[in-house]
C-alpha cells in the first residue's frame, strides 16, 4: 500500500505531461521493433528455398552490417577526414590541428597524462587483481570477498566519482572536524596540514587513477582467478611435493600458466582507460592539470564547437589503440587456426 | 591458450583437491583479502551512511562518528526524489529516462547481433571471415572516434552532403541514444554471440536442415532457444552499461532535461555549486541501485558474459 501511494506521488510529483509522450514513444518503439521483426520472419519463412538464400541475408547480416557502417566505419573515416579540417569543417588546414595539440602547452599536459594513466591503471588493477585472485584462489568463503571488490564493476563511472569526492573532501578550516575520510586519515597518522587532494598537481592525477584501479581490479581479479581454476591440480601439488614456496609457487607455475589471460586484461584496461572520460570530467572538470585526452576531445569538439582539434584529438586515441587492436587480431587469427 | 582448455570434469572434489585446498588456506592470505575487501568496500559505504544522515551532521561531522551518534533520516531521499524545480525535475524522472533509455537499448542491439552473429557462423559465403575479423577489430573503435559525424548525421540525415535518412527530427527525442547505443553495443554482442552459437552441434542444424527447415525456420526453432543463456548474460552486460553510460546520452541526448539519464543529471548535480553532500549522496545513491541490484542477483551471468568476452578472445 505504501509501495503504491508513493508510486502515485512519485507521477504527480514528475509531471505526467512529460513522462507521458517519453512513454509512450518508448512502447511505440519497442512495438515497431518487434512488429518489424515479426514480419521479416513471416515474410522469410513463406518465401521459396531458393528466395530464402538471399532473402537470409537481408534480414539477417545486412541491419548489421549497415549500421556498423553508417555507426562506425564511416564516422570513423570522416573524424580522420574532419582532423585535417578547421574548426567548422569546412577548410582543408593541413596538420594544424596535430601541431596545435604537440605543442600547446595544455594540450601537452592532456597528452602526458593520457600516458600515465593508460601506464598506471593497468599495471596496478592487473597487479592488485592477479593477488587478490591469488589468494582467495583457494580460501573458504572466497566468494563473498570476490564479491565485495568486483562490485564497483556494476556502479557508473558517475557515480563512483562521486563516492570518491566524498572521500578526497577537504576542509580548509583546520579547527572544524574532516568529513572526508583522506583528510581524517593523514591527521590519524600525524599529517596536521593534509594537501587539497584534488586540486595540488601532479598528486590528484593519481587520486584519479586510484579511483579508476578501484573499479577496474574487480575485473581483473574475477578473469584471472577463472584462469587460475584452470591449472591443474597435478602441477600445483607436484610443487608442493617439491617444497616449493608460496612465492615461487606463485611466480614460476601460477603466473607463467595464466599469461596470456594476463595479456587479454592488461589489453582490456587498457582500451578502457584510454576511453575513459566521466571519472576526470566529474571530479575535476579536467581543471588542476588533471585532463586526459578523451575529456579535451569533448571540451574541444562540444564547448569550444571546434570539430577540427576534436577530431584530432580523437584520432590521436584511437592511435594508441592500434597496435593492441593488431596484436589482438593476429591472436585470434591464430586460435582460430590452431582450432 | 592451454590453460584455459576445460579440464576433466568430475575432479573438483576429489580427495586431491581438497587436500590443495587446506594446504593453500594459509591464515594470512585469506587475512589480506579480507583486509583489502574491507578497504574497497568503506568508500561505498561511507556514501551509504551518509545518505541517511541529516544535512547537519554531515557537513560538521565525519560520517564514521555515525556510529557513536546515530540519527538516520529519509529526508535526503526525499528531497532528490520528489523536489525538482523551474529548471530540473526531480531525480524520479530521470529514473524513468534511464529505463526508457537503456530496455531498449538493451533489446535493439541484442537482437540485431543474434541476428548477425547467426549469419557469421551459419551461412557459408564469401568474405565471411573478412567481415568478422572486422567486426572484432570495430570493438575497440573509441566511440569519440564517430561523435561528431554521428551526431551531424542525426541533426541532418546527410552523409558527405547526400541525403541518406529522412530529415526526422529526431534531436532531442530518445531515437538517437538508442541508436547510438545499439550501434555502440553491436560489435562486442556479434563477437560473443557469434563464439556460442558455431558451439551448437554441426548435426543439430544439419538434421534440422534435412527436416526441410529453411533458415528462418531454423533460427527461429532451434538456434534461438540455444542461445538463450548467452542472450542472457550479456543483456546483463549491455543494460549494466547503457544505465552507468554519460558520454552517450550527454552528447546524444543533445542537453533536453525531459530524455536525459540519471548519470548525466549526477554529473551536473557534481557540478552545480548549492548542491550538498546530502543531495549528492543519495542522488549517486539511487543512480547506483538498479545495477547494484542486477549485478548482486544476477552476478553469475554477468561474470560468465564477462569471462566470454575476455577469456575466449
């Protein structure tokens, strides 16, 4: 009954004036959806065996295919064609805008630290994770645990900013109590005069970072424990038998085994820290020499309505992808072969 | 990757394994998970408590004093949820704009990648390998990469100057994000789903075929009801990152209130100077709920969708 009088409120209170045409718009384009669908499959089945061979191909490859094309290839290519371009697209400048972004002092801030970060984040996430997974590998109760650290994976980069702010908080008047809890531990540990976490340049860039390795550990951790389930028993009890240490366990059977799982996350952080936008743009605005290229691409491309040095700046990230991309391709290639 | 090679089933608790599993169970390492659980949980935590407290004990006391002065209030809650103003509305809208957004957005690409992860591992012709390595190779395609021409091709339906889609209108409604999120999710969702169903038996499909099920038949019959759990755990996969998304529905959602998601009114909320830890923390707080709840019960799916996409690679 409460459930109900709130659920009530809750469409007063937003104004059904607004949610109604949202609503409705979003049932009539899930029913057009799925009445398409239904058709096609009506139109397919009905249509003779030798219709069906190319008929297939319609319904099945070509949405996909076309809107990969118009979503994603073409964009692509036109953010290359629009890179050389001014800010408006509409004149051919040559290089100017990858000049501009190599030496811009600014710019070459954004850039320094896109590399940091594309540098810190994996190394620490895979690090942390590979010994998180390392030890609850075999723990009793491991699972709840695992749990616990995988679950910034399902909050929002947004929100996961907003966790941290809380925590970075400073508090300029020494006489008032901390409400950040960084503020209250370095005064625990005899810090009297703790810094202004997010704004002292180059310390806040980290702070970032930390935020980033917070949720992304969780994920390395949960693909490489599953890699470690995967050795065999055998081998580990063998080098038990051996009298093996802990630690040469870990470093010369556990890790050599899993290694190409270790590449795969270290490649998939990767590729995620290079996108990665919402953490800079909601704790710092990229201000305080913390900006990364993907937020600048942003300012540039949507504040400054300059799509030249946007595109640039894209195409910059997507260089720093190319090489994994490559690498990635050639193993799948060769797994594929292999099979 | 040999590691990763299934091995013989039926050993896992056999008398070796367990003797494994006591030998490995030393007291300090299960110590140091524990300790860094504890580590990575307090932040999140602490925005929980916090939301709870009234505005003045959070801005003049650490939300650990909770503990010895406990005062918990709905308040908070209260007034994101329901207390918009001229200029926002309040957070239950937004709420409702992220479903709106992110049910079909999880629907739209799913089905279209099933669709075409079918024809990539079923139909035999030319260019068949060509067009998936190029889809695995469009995964990793930074999506700042396609905003700006996306977002001019759904202003104006032109490409390079040529009308290509119908001048719509559709700025400033839901149909761009949408599609933009299906185009988005379309390369991961092919890959994987594609990597499950050529695992379906070679026979089934061929006996179905014999049967005289034409392809349509067959999808519909046979190779969509298999498919299912890997339907399953990725929807997981693709709701979980339409609903914690802000670059899309920032720059698709073209700045109109009345479509925008939750996570673009918390980053403006983050940005706005008046807005107090007591609005800020229960407004992430609500953001963070629905997956928090999808990612706890449904967990197993999502960390085998998780492990497909990375794992098998």
């Amino acid at each position: 009954m409460g459930i109900l009088t709130f659920g009530i409120l809750t469409a007063r209170e937003t104004g059904w004036d607004v949610i109604a045409p949202n609503l409705t718009i979003t049932i009539f384009g899930l029913l057009t959806f799925a009445a398409v669908i239904f058709l096609l499959f009506v139109i397919g089945e009905r249509s003779s065996v030798k219709a069906q061979e190319w008929v297939k191909y319609l319904v099945f490859l070509v949405p996909a295919l076309f809107l990969l094309t118009i979503g994603l290839i073409y964009p692509a290519i036109r953010t290359l064609f629009l890179s050389f371009m001014d800010a408006r697209g509409e004149n051919f400048i040559g290089f100017e805008n990858y000049i501009w972004a190599f030496t811009k002092p600014e710019i070459l801030v954004v850039l320094r630290n896109t590399i940091i970060w594309t540098l810190a984040v994996p190394i620490f996430s895979t690090t942390i994770g590979l010994g998180i997974a390392y030890f609850t590998d075999r723990m009793k109760r491991g699972a709840w645990v695992k749990s616990l650290i995988f679950m910034p994976m399902a909050i929002s980069f947004v929100g996961a900013s907003v966790i941290w702010r809380f925590v970075y908080t400073y508090e300029p008047n020494l006489n008032k109590p901390d409400i950040g809890l960084m503020s209250a531990l370095a005064k625990a540990i005899g810090i009297a005069d703790p810094p202004i976490w997010l704004i002292e340049a180059p310390m806040n860039t980290f702070l970032l970072i930390a935020v980033m390795v917070w949720i992304q550990t969780g994920f390395a951790m949960v693909v490489l424990g599953a890699a470690m389930k995967n050795i065999p028993d055998e081998i580990v009890e063998a080098s038990m038998l051996d009298g093996a240490s802990q630690w040469r366990r870990f470093s010369q059977i556990t890790v050599p085994m899993i290694r190409s799982t270790i590449v795969v996350v270290v490649t998939t952080v990767l590729i995620g820290t290079l996108k990665v936008f919402d953490i800079v743009r909601t704790m710092t605005g990229g201000n305080f020499e913390t900006n990364v290229v993907a937020n600048e691409m942003f300012n540039q491309a949507f504040q400054q309505r300059n799509y030249g040095t946007g595109s640039a700046l894209a195409i910059l990230l997507f260089l720093g992808v190319i090489p994994i991309v490559a690498y990635n391709i050639r193993q799948l290639r060769r797994e594929r072969t292999e099979r | 990757m040999t590691q990763l090679a299934p091995k013989p089933s039926g050993l896992k608790l056999t008398k070796g394994r367990r003797k494994v599993k006591d030998a490995f169970s030393s007291p300090w390492a299960s110590f140091f998970a524990i300790v860094i659980a504890l580590l990575w949980t307090i932040p999140t935590f602490g925005l929980l408590v916090t939301s709870f407290r009234p505005k003045v004990d959070i801005v003049t006391t650490g939300w650990w004093t909770f503990f010895s002065n406990p005062n918990v209030t709905l308040e908070n809650y209260q007034s994101v949820f329901l207390q918009g103003n001229n200029v926002t509305p309040p957070l239950s809208q937004y709420i409702f704009n992220s479903f709106a957004i992110t049910i079909p957005a999880a629907v739209f690409p799913l089905t279209i990648a099933v669709f075409a992860a079918y024809a990539l591992a079923w139909f035999e012709f030319k260019g068949r390998d060509f067009i998936f390595f190029s889809i695995f190779a469009l995964q990793v395609i930074p999506l700042q990469l396609t905003l700006i021409p996306l977002l001019q091709l759904f202003a104006r339906g032109q490409i390079a100057g040529v009308q290509v889609l119908p001048d719509m209108e559709i700025t400033g409604s839901y149909i761009p994000i949408w599609i933009a999120h299906t185009i988005f999710g379309l390369p991961l969702a092919i890959f994987l789903l594609h990597n499950f169903l050529r695992q379906i038996p070679r026979e089934l499909v061929e006996a179905a075929r014999v049967d005289g099920a034409g392809w349509f038949m067959l999808f519909r019959k046979i190779i969509f009801p298999l498919s299912i759990p890997a339907i399953a755990s990725f929807a997981i996969f693709q709701f979980l990152w339409v609903w914690n998304d802000l670059l899309v529905g920032l720059t698709f959602g073209g700045g109109v209130r009345e479509i925008a998601p939750l996570t673009v009114r918390l980053a403006e909320m983050v940005g706005t100077r008046g807005s107090g830890w007591e609005v800020l923390t229960a407004g992430a707080f609500i953001s963070m709920i629905v997956p928090l709840i999808v990612f706890f019960t449904l967990q197993r799916y999502f960390i085998r969708g998780l492990l497909a996409g990375s794992v098998k690679g």
